[in-house]
C-alpha cells in the first residue's frame, strides 16, 4: 500500500508549485455534496447522486467522480484529515475522476492533492478525457507520511499545485490510485488552490470509499 515515497514531481507541461492568487476565481471545494455519491452535475445546474446542487458553474463530471465526506464530519466516512476546504473532498472507486467544462478553459488551474500512491492529472482539449493532451501533471505520493491532526484520518497532508498549458482545454483526468488518491479545492482562474491545511493521524485502511463500497455490494 505505500508503494512510493520520493519521486520528484515531473510534468510535461509547465507546473509551478504556489504562485499568487488572482482576481476572478473559481473554486470547486465540494462542500454541500454528498458521501460516497457520483459528483455528477453538482456543479452543473443539477445533482449529485444524493440530489445535492452547488454553483452553476457549467462544470460536470464524468461517471467515477465521487464525492466524500470526511468521518469526523456528520454524515462521513472518508479517513482524512487537515483536507483544505473541510469536510468534503473528491475522490473515485473505479477509473479515475473526470471534469468537463465544455467552453473551455485557458487560464491553467491549481488543487490540492493527498494520495499514497503516485499519481498523475492530464489535460485535455476534448471532453470526456480525449482529443489532444495539453499537459500531464506527475504527483508523487505524499498523503500519508507522518499523520495526525483532524482528529483522525489516516491521509493528512494535502499539497497545492498549480498547472499551466498552451491551448483550450475541456477536461482534466484527475488520476491515481482508487480508494487511494483525493482532491480538494479544484480552483480556476489561480496559480495558487485555497489555503494550505495543518498537519493529522495514521491508520491504515483507504480513503473509506472502499468500506462503502463493499457495503452497497453487499446491499
Ligand atoms: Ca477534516
Ligand atoms: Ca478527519
Ligand atoms: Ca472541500
């Protein structure tokens, strides 16, 4: 389960770790979404898979992008901590997390990250993660080193990343490793995601999409 630790981050398009924060922005932090539900048209001018509906922003997401709450939060079972925006984040049990934003996009956009795997974010200038690659984000595995805090969740350090590229783009594959790998934050328009979180505990189980999961199986 904690298959890397130290690769550098490597990128091939342009990546630029904190810059400064920019006047019109947009912020996906996922707050108001459901626990383990499908983040759907949440931001869209429609639902979550609980019915939930944030801001319409004109941004949806592909079927494996899920919503989660952290377990200290009422109503979670995510196992995190120190998340950016508290209590909800993104994450996927299946594939990886897709977001489309049909006008297109030429600003860059940043996040915030915990995963304890390595893990990699690409965009593109079609939707639905197609048409041509305009950037490939390489992250390592940093979410669960030295935990504690929140008061409990085992993936506790979240790093900001800002991404730049030539083009349009209309989606961003948000990647890693299922049950493993989170975003939070999601903001476009800025160099720079939200504000940088506080340190949190070590357990050794998933994200907690896993555990829900096998309970709807079971269902
Ligand atoms: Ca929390
Ligand atoms: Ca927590
Ligand atoms: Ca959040």
């Amino acid at each position: 389960m904690f298959r890397r630790s130290l690769i550098a981050l490597a990128l091939a398009g342009s990546f630029f770790h904190v810059g400064s924060a920019a006047a019109s922005v947009i912020v996906l932090d996922f707050e108001g979404a459901g626990n383990g539900v499908s983040l759907n048209n949440f931001y869209n001018g429609g639902t979550d898979g609980a019915g939930n509906s944030g801001t319409n922003y004109g941004i949806s997401f592909g079927p494996n992008a899920l919503s989660l709450i952290d377990g200290d939060a009422p109503g979670g079972t995510g196992n995190f901590a120190n998340e950016p925006s508290p209590s909800t984040i993104m994450s996927f049990l299946t594939g990886t997390a897709v977001l489309n934003y049909a006008p297109g996009f030429t600003t860059g956009f940043s996040f915030f990250y915990s995963s304890s795997t390595a893990a990699s974010v690409l965009v593109y200038d079609g939707l639905d993660a197609t048409g041509n690659l305009l950037a490939q984000i390489d992250l390592i595995a940093q979410g669960v080193s030295n935990c504690s805090g929140d008061p409990t969740g085992r993936f506790c350090n979240w790093t900001p990343v800002g991404v730049s590229f030539a083009g349009t783009a209309r989606s961003i594959d948000f990647g890693g490793t299922v049950d493993q790998t989170g975003y939070d934050n999601i903001t476009f328009g800025s160099a720079t995601p939200g504000k940088l979180p506080e340190p949190a505990s070590l357990t050794l189980v998933g994200l907690g999409l896993g555990a829900l999961l096998s309970r709807r199986r079971k269902a």
